[in-house]
C-alpha cells in the first residue's frame, strides 16, 4: 500500500479511527474525516504527518466532493475509499419520524453514494484503479428491534456495491462491503451491559475490537483483494449465524 491516497469518512475515534490508523502504518497517506471538528484534529494529531483532517457532514454532496478534490490537491491521486460515517438513530416503526428517516439515509445511502460516484470519476481518470468499500452491519442481515431504517440503510449498500461491479468493473475498481456486528468502541463502552451481553451472545464469546473490523476492511482495499468484488465480509463472531437478539 506504499505511496497510495486513502480517504475515510467517520474517523474521529472507532473503527474509521483504527482503520486509518492502520493504513497510515502501511504507508498510506490518510485524509481523515468526521463531523466532530475536536475529533479530527485530535485523530490527527495522534497519527501524524500522514493524516491529513477535514471535519464535515459526510452526508452533504458538495463536502463530499471537497473532500476527493482535496485528497488529490495534497497527494494527486486517490487510491482507497472507505465509507464508513454513519448513523444510527433507534426508534419504533410506527412512531418513527420522516426526519430521523431522511438523516439516516442521507449520510448512510447518500453520502456513500456519492463518495463512491466522486471517488470513481478521480480512479477513472488515474487509469490505475482502486478500490471503494462501504461500511454495512449485521443488521442489514437481520432484524433488530427499533433498527428498521438503520437496517434498510444498511441492507442498501450491500445491493450498491453488487450493483456497481457492473459500473466500475471496466475500470478496475474493486467495490466490496464489510458489516460488523456489536464491537466495542467508545460509544459502546459507555453502554452498560453491552459487552457482557454481547459475549454471551456471540459464538466466539465477544463483542468484535476495533482491530477485528479494521484488518477486514484493509484485506478488502488491499492488493491481496484484487479479484473480490461486489462481496461482503460479515465480521461477527458467528452471531448472524445464530442471531440470538439481546
């Protein structure tokens, strides 16, 4: 991965986080993003002189465009994207809000959209390929309880990046999808109970690490992964297999 430009979206802590964290220990340089502009700057203080930071709304269609322009202002290319903002707003079907309905899709389906259309038009343009991977989650898999955009949303990229084998095939653009299921980050830490739950839960007897969602999604971006496309990595521990619901 020496010498190639990557972008992740929703990288202030986590699994965008850790996943930069790892490109960047490969040789990548890493434009990081995420909405909390203390996140980012924190982030990239951490990780060096290789992580460039821009804070944004990864759901906005000209910030998105800003963000590929600026990676290939600083670097001139654009090798790796990873969709991986996203957001999560629980509610009960038959009380659920048209708003919270449209911000779930708007940064989970359009802002992977359409880094992925921009992404594309700059790795056409390269001649070289490259590879896009968005982030999904077992619940595009299975049902969850007050999860039923969130899991659309989800279920939806996994059908983008089959669909876009037919797209970007041509231009030798690999475009692939990795859907965790519960790991434990900072968000989920502050959760009581979630860990103990979900080790008695999961076959493998834990939650997945940061490091376990991270060295999947860097498989599927690697040259190791030039030949997989339109797939998704299911990091779970077995849970999907037996999907037991908390």
């Amino acid at each position: 991965m020496q010498n190639k430009t990557a972008i992740v979206t929703g990288a202030g802590q986590g699994i965008g986080y850790e996943i930069c964290r790892q490109l960047i220990a490969r040789g990548v340089k890493v434009l990081l993003n995420d909405s909390d502009e203390t996140l980012v700057q924190q982030a990239a203080e951490r990780l060096g002189n290789d992580c460039i930071p821009m804070a944004g709304d990864a759901g906005d269609v000209d910030f998105i465009r800003g963000m590929v322009k600026e990676a290939v202002a600083i670097s001139g290319r654009l090798d790796i994207v990873i969709a991986n903002a996203g957001i999560t707003l629980f509610g009960d079907f038959l009380t659920y809000t048209e708003a919270s309905f449209n911000r779930v899709m708007q940064v989970n389906l359009g802002g992977s959209f359409f880094l992925a259309q921009a992404a594309a038009l700059q790795m056409k343009r390269q001649g070289e390929g490259g590879s896009i991977l968005f982030m999904s989650s077992v619940t595009g898999h299975q049902a969850h309880k007050d999860l039923a955009a969130y899991g659309m949303s989800k279920a939806a990229l996994e059908m983008l990046a089959r669909h876009l084998v037919i797209e970007l095939s041509p231009y030798r653009i690999t475009v692939n999808a990795v859907a965790p299921g519960a790991t434990m980050t900072e968000r989920t830490a502050g959760d009581a109970g979630y860990e103990r739950t979900w080790s008695s839960l999961t076959p493998m007897g834990r939650p997945a690490g940061v490091a376990d969602i991270a060295e999947a999604a860097l498989f599927l971006v690697s040259s190791q992964a030039r030949h997989i496309t339109g797939q998704t990595l299911i990091v779970d521990g077995g849970w999907t297999a037996v999907s037991p619901n908390p």
